[in-house]
C-alpha cells in the first residue's frame, strides 16, 4: 500500500538545492583564493631568482641607477622613480579637474544631466588603453615638443596620458563621496544661515575626507600599473628625469618590451621577474592603504 502523506524526514528539495549552491559558490571561492595564491607564489618564486641564483644584492638592485642587461646591470632605481613620478603628477593634473567636475555633477548640474555625465564617464573608462597611447603619439607629443622641444617623448606625456586615463575612476568616487554625505546636514546648515562655501569649506569636505583620500589612494594605483599607454610615450629610456622633457621608463615599460626578448631562467628574465615582484608589492601596499581608509572610515549618523 503506498503512503498517502509525504515523508517528513525526507529533506526538502529546497534545502538539498540550497546545499548544492553553497558548494558550488564555496567551490568557486576556494578557486579564486587558490588562484591568488599560486600567482603571488609563482612571483614570489621567479621574481627571487635573480638573488638566489644570480648572487645579484639585492641593495644593487634597488639603489643602482644604471639598467644594462646585457652587462649584468641591474639597476631598478630609475624605472621605481619613473613609476613613481609619472603617477604622482599624473594624480596632480587629474585631482583638480576631478574634484570641479565631482562639486558640478553633484550640486550644479540636474539630475538628466547627471545620467549624462556619468555615461560619459563609463564610455571613456572603457577606451582601450592603446588608443589613450594613440592620440598621445598624434597630439600630446607634438605639442610637447614645440613647447618644450626635445622629441616630445617622456615623462610628462606619459603623465598626461594617464591623467587622462584615470580622470573617470577618480570623478566617480570623488563625486560618490561627496553625494554620501546626507543631505539633512546641508539644509540645516542652510537654514542656519550658512552659505554654500561655508557648507562645502567646514561641511561637505570633512565628512568626504575618508573616501576623497580612497579614491585617491586608488587611482594612484591605477596609475601606477598601466603599462600599455605609458610604454607608447614615455621615451623608455632607463634613466633619471631631470627634466620635464626628459624620457624615462617605468617597470610596467620594462617589463612589457623585453620579457619577449628573454629566455626563461636568464639573468635578464630573472631581473625582468624581480621588476614584476616590485610592482606587485607596491601595488599590494596601495591595496591595503585603500582597504584601512575603507575601514577607517565612520558610517554617517
């Protein structure tokens, strides 16, 4: 005779799919943690190579300011300053003109055309960084060389460029911190007789403090890891800048020309692998620099 009434103690089909999604997203979580693993081991590996095996000290590779390969010299200075410098200033040239556009997105402008800037924003965001490269070779170089002579490739193009580049990451986040801030706070402030100035000057930018230093912290980042663009204008000429036309080279250059050229296990792959390990430190060092800002940072009461 066949039950009339379901089995209670049977689980549910519900619970058993339940079951099967949460293995399938641990699954995938557990890969993703596998896969950062092997690629921060794999570079932790190669990128020592030139120091275990080579005997290269590392206080050479770090302090020497000459990088001749095919002489055994591997002097990463000039390529850590270049990385540096041109990231710098490019985050100098793009704040000012991010913070204006951030103040008129979310105060000035109507909502329309908010909508309207911000797919601005995503559509230059997803310009290939090659073609950023590009339009620095037809415009930027020329004009930098007939105002500052020279060939007009180097280290400030390369900043312009990338200024350029990281203009759209740097609004959004700045303008999103400025939109965070309640507006309650702004229309009490007004009817306290405040004016807008004082609203933004004692108000709106003390309580963005946190995420303006974020978004900076992240473009920064960003940044400092383009390769692509940087490589076209840059010059890539493993020296110190000294001048605003001078060119450079970044590691990020370095690396994506010569890794090609190198066979595997050669003291110029080995030099090439511990450039690449420099680059993933420091951008690891700025990961984290965001991730305390983040947590840092208080909830709005």
């Amino acid at each position: 005779m066949k039950k009339s009434q379901p089995d209670l103690f049977q689980p549910a089909i519900a619970a058993r799919r339940e079951k099967v999604g949460h293995f399938i997203v641990s699954l995938a979580a557990m890969l993703i943690i596998l896969l950062v693993i092997i690629v921060l081991g794999f570079t932790v590996f190669q990128g020592t190579a030139l120091f275990r095996k080579q005997q290269f000290s590392l206080t050479a590779f770090l302090t020497g300011v000459h990088w001749l390969p095919a002489r055994g010299s591997f002097g990463a200075l000039p390529l850590i300053y270049g990385s540096l410098l041109v990231s710098a200033v490019s985050l100098l040239l793009a704040g000012p003109l991010a913070l204006g556009t951030a103040i008129f997105i979310t105060e000035l402008s109507h909502k329309h055309w908010q909508q309207l800037f911000r797919s601005g924003l995503s559509i230059l965001a997803g310009i290939p960084a090659v073609v950023y490269g590009l339009v620095g070779i037809v415009v930027v170089i020329p004009l930098l060389r007939e105002l500052l002579g020279g060939t007009g490739y180097g280290w400030l193009a390369a900043a312009i460029i990338l200024a350029v580049m990281i203009l759209p990451v740097l609004i959004t986040l700045t303008a999103d911190a400025f939109a965070a801030v309640p507006r309650k706070y702004q229309v009490s402030a007004t009817a306290l007789g405040a004016t807008k100035f004082q609203i933004w000057r004692t108000l709106i930018f003390p309580l963005a403090t946190a995420r303006l230093k974020t978004a900076l912290v992240f473009s920064f980042a960003q940044a400092f890891g383009e390769a692509v663009a940087v490589q076209m204008v840059v010059g890539n000429a493993a020296l110190l800048p000294i001048k605003l036309n001078s060119p450079a080279a970044t590691l990020t250059s370095v690396i994506t020309i010569n890794l090609g050229d190198t066979s595997l296990n050669s003291s110029q792959n080995n030099a090439l692998w511990s450039l690449a390990l420099v680059l993933l430190l420091m951008s690891l060092v700025f990961n984290l620099l965001t991730h305390y800002l983040i947590r840092g940072k208080k909830d709005f009461e």
